[in-house]
C-alpha cells in the first residue's frame, strides 16, 4: 500500500507533546518525513522523532523558539541540511511573530539555505 505522503516533508513546531506530537505521528503514519521543534522538551522531542524513525520515516528535532526570528531562520536552514526542504509547515500554537517572519520566508523558501546574509 502506497503511503499518500510518501516523498513528502513535514516541519511541525511544538511537536514534541500534544496535539503537536499525535500530528507529527500521523504524517509520520501517512509516509512523510518530519522535522519537530520544542522550546523546552528535549527528551520529550527526541523520544518523538525516536518513535517516528522506528515506524519507518525520517524524523529530526530541534530546539527553537519561534518567538525569535533568527531562531526560526536557523530552524528553516537546519530542516534543509537535514531533510533539504519541506512541504508543510505546522505550528501549534501560532504566534503572530512567526506568521509575520513566515510568509516571505515560505515565499523565497528554495534560497533561504544559500542566503549569506541569514
């Protein structure tokens, strides 16, 4: 059976509990590779990527608060060099910051990774 996200990548911040966790799990379930980022549950973060590769996706966290801009930036170039882009983007909850900093980086997303001045 085909997975209908397979080839597909997900970055869900506040993904290491909660409803954060249960829907990096699912697209985790439905074949795409994940991304999480916590702010201050490293364990817990990890113990879910840790579940997410034993069912047979790639899955990474990463610290970041998505309070500070230049956090999320580096969150957006560490999902490239890991995972190289992604096709969702799920944040629970969403802080206005980030929605205002997010929009042009999903805009120019492809050069993001290569920008010197980032």
């Amino acid at each position: 059976m085909t997975k209908k996200l397979a080839g597909k990548v997900a970055l869900v911040t506040g993904g290491s509990r909660g409803i954060g966790a249960a829907i990096a799990m699912r697209f985790a379930a439905d074949g795409a590779d994940v991304a999480i980022s916590y702010a201050a549950s490293p364990d817990r973060a990890k113990q879910v990527a840790k579940q997410i590769e034993s069912e047979g996706a790639r899955a990474f966290a990463v610290k970041a608060d998505q309070a500070d801009p230049k956090q999320v930036i580096d969150l957006v170039k560490s999902v490239h060099a890991h995972l190289a882009s992604w096709t969702f983007w799920l944040t629970t909850p969403v802080p206005t910051s980030l929605v205002s900093l997010v929009t042009p980086l999903l805009i120019s997303r492809r050069s993001i990774a290569s920008s010197p001045s980032m």
